[in-house]
C-alpha cells in the first residue's frame, strides 16, 4: 500500500497537471482573448530552447555571410571589372524564395541546422556586399590622394582611410542583414533545424498565444543585434561624434 506521503506528492502534482490544463481550456475557450497571461506565465519555460536553436542558427549565418560578402568586396574594390558581376551574382541568390531554397539544397546538406545556415548565410550576401563597395567607393579621392601623399600604401590606405570611412554604410547594411536573418530563421522549423517557428508552426491558430509569444522573442532579438550594432558603429567611427559635437 503507498504510503500517505507518496499519495499526498501525487495529488500535488496531479492538482498542478489539472490547474495547468485548466487554465489553458479556459482560455482557449474564451477565444474573445487574443493573449492568455496566464497559460504564458506557466509555459513561458518551453520557449527557452527554441530561442537557443534560434541564436545557433543566426549567429553562424550572420558571420559566415558577411566574412565571404567582405572578402568579395575586397577583391572587387581592387578589381573593379568583378563589381558588376557579383552584385548580380549575389542579387540572384537574393531573389530565390526562402522555402524553395531549402528544399533545392536537402538533396545536398540535408535535414537539420547545416541547411539553415547555409541558405540564411546567402541571403545576407547581396546586402552585406552591396553596402561594403558603396562604402568604399563613397570614400573622396581627395581623402585618399592626401593618405598617398604622406607616404602611405594602397594598402594601408585601405585599412587605415577607405574601410574606417566606410564602417557607416557596412554597419547599415549588416542591420538589414541581421534583421531579416532572424526573422527567416523562423521557417527553419521546415526542414527541421529547431528554432522559434517551432513554436508558431506547432501552435493552434485558435489560440494564438504561443505565436504571439514567439514572435515577440524574435522581435526583441532583433532590436537587440541592432542596438549592439549601433553601439559598435559609435564606437567605432569616434570622429563622427566629434563632428556633431
């Protein structure tokens, strides 16, 4: 025979099960509700993993994306010829449907995270890349025939005058890029790679909670990454402060 002890435990966790699911009925019953505070005080826990698949998707892609975007325009600001043809190149990746692009690489990467990576990662070329080259073609040749004049190199005129000078237009295309990567990675959960659209995709649309819940995660994650940005941008173009100042 149980023991008292072990009945009273399991009453308590059966009146926590019942509460719990009580609760969600009656909210769901109220459908004049469009957010139950209460099913989300007591579920807000199970968003905790979903959003760190979120953040390992994001912040590969993010960073593989803008290393090859940056060398990309490197070498074309050397070679101006490449300019056009990447830009193109990368505009064509750009324009393929996010859940097309998915699918077309399964055959190759697979079902999981790798796939998500790679696809976010390529999405974020065009803006990265585009934004970089404008940046440095913006840069006066007035600035840069002065730096040659004091006896520096075309390569030390690039990391010490044209890339400094162009941290304002990299920095606002790497917000974009960000931005959008984040909200993409929702569709992740198509080809099973985690994240919050798990949240919204396995939600019941009569009760939309959850998916309110998620989207405000993500919502918040990406004013986050832009506010890093934006203190990133301040800090490192002290001159422009200066000269608002």
């Amino acid at each position: 025979m149980a023991s008292v002890a072990l009945l009273a435990a399991a009453g308590e966790v059966g009146g926590d099960f019942f509460k719990e699911r009580d609760v969600g009925s009656l909210c769901q019953a109220q459908t004049q509700h469009v957010f139950c505070f209460d099913w989300a005080k007591e579920n807000i826990d199970r968003f905790g993993q979903p959003t760190v698949q979120h953040l390992q998707i994001v912040i590969p892609a993010i960073l593989i994306g803008f290393v090859v975007a940056f060398a990309l325009a490197l070498i074309s600001h050397r070679i101006r010829w490449l300019q056009p043809p990447l830009l193109a190149a990368t505009g064509i990746l750009y324009t393929i449907p996010s859940i097309a692009f998915f699918f077309l690489l399964l055959p190759v990467t697979g079902l999981g995270r790798d796939t998500a990576i790679i696809v976010l990662a390529a999405y974020t070329l065009q803006i990265i890349y585009r934004n970089t080259v404008l940046g440095l073609n913006n840069v006066p040749d007035s600035v840069k025939d002065a730096a040659r004049g004091m006896g520096l190199t075309q390569r030390q005129i690039l990391w010490k005058v044209e890339l400094p000078l162009a941290i304002p237009e990299i920095i606002a295309g790497l917000r974009v890029a960000v931005v959008s990567t984040i909200a993409i990675a929702t569709l992740a959960v198509l080809i099973s790679a985690g994240g919050l659209g798990t949240q919204m995709y396995n939600a019941n649309l009569t009760f939309p909670t959850s998916i309110i819940i998620a989207g405000a995660i993500v919502m918040l994650m990406a004013l986050a990454f832009d506010a890093i940005l934006l203190l990133v941008q301040r800090l490192t173009t002290p001159w422009r402060r200066a000269t608002r100042a």
